[in-house]
C-alpha cells in the first residue's frame, strides 16, 4: 500500500477487520491492522458495516474523529518504529512508554505528533519535517 486511494486504505482496514474476526489467515501487515483495531472497540461496528464504511465523511469542523485516519496513523506509526525511521524516534518512544506505562497511551502521543507533522506538510505544501515530528515526540515526554 505505497500510494492507495481514500476507499483502498479504507477497505484494508475493514478486509483485515473481517478476516480476523472470520479467523482467516492475514498477511503480516493485516495481522498488525487487525491488532490495532482491537485497541479500539469503539470502531468495531463501524468496520463490521463493510462497504458501508466507505463513503461516510468525519469533519473537524463537527468535532469527529476520522476512524480511518486515526487507524492509518497508528499504522504508520508501528512501521516507523520498526524500522527506527525517522532515526531515533525509537528511542523516544522507548522514553514516551517508560513515563506513560502503557503502550496504547504512549502510541497516542506519537501519533498526535505524526498527525500534526502530516497536517503541517500538507498546509505548507511541502515535505513532513522529520526533526519538527520528533521534536513534538520529545515535548511530550
């Protein structure tokens, strides 16, 4: 999924939810989508609508929280921490986990950074900054 479309990314969220729940085998990057949306019951129903899901719009400006974007973070926040990219944003999760004592709570912090960065790159029209996104990593320890 190196470029996917709003509906691809959305539909791998509900596939690998569905497979799961089926107990279908998945592949590596679906069994860690299906995990994260264990860590959010609160989504379980909305990807249980399958196709349904697609279409349905959440605004900031009406106080919502895209599921699909909130899951898509945390996504490329547990690849970015498997492969230490940016560098060192291991590490300050490392810290961000020690000084929250749970992992969920940790990855949200990072994950508020990483949606900032991304909002930032998009405002600007230019690339995320990397030291910008662990700079607001390392603020929040």
């Amino acid at each position: 999924m190196f470029n996917p479309t709003r509906d691809q990314a959305r539909r791998f969220f509900v596939e690998a939810w569905d497979k799961e729940r089926r107990g279908l085998e998945l592949t590596p990057l679906e069994r860690l989508a299906a995990g994260i949306v264990l860590l959010h019951p609160e989504y379980h129903a909305l990807l249980e609508r399958g196709e349904a899901a697609l279409s349905r719009e959440w605004t900031p400006e009406a106080g919502e929280t895209n599921p699909f974007l909130h899951l898509s973070l945390h996504l490329a926040v547990e690849e970015q921490l498997a492969i230490d990219q940016p560098p060192g944003i291991g590490a300050l999760f490392a810290s961000l986990l020690l000084s929250r004592g749970e992992r969920h709570a940790a990855l949200h912090e990072v994950l508020e950074c990483l949606g900032e960065t991304v909002w930032q790159a998009q405002r600007n029209a230019a690339p995320p900054d990397a030291a910008a996104y662990l700079d607001c990593v390392r603020r929040r320890l």
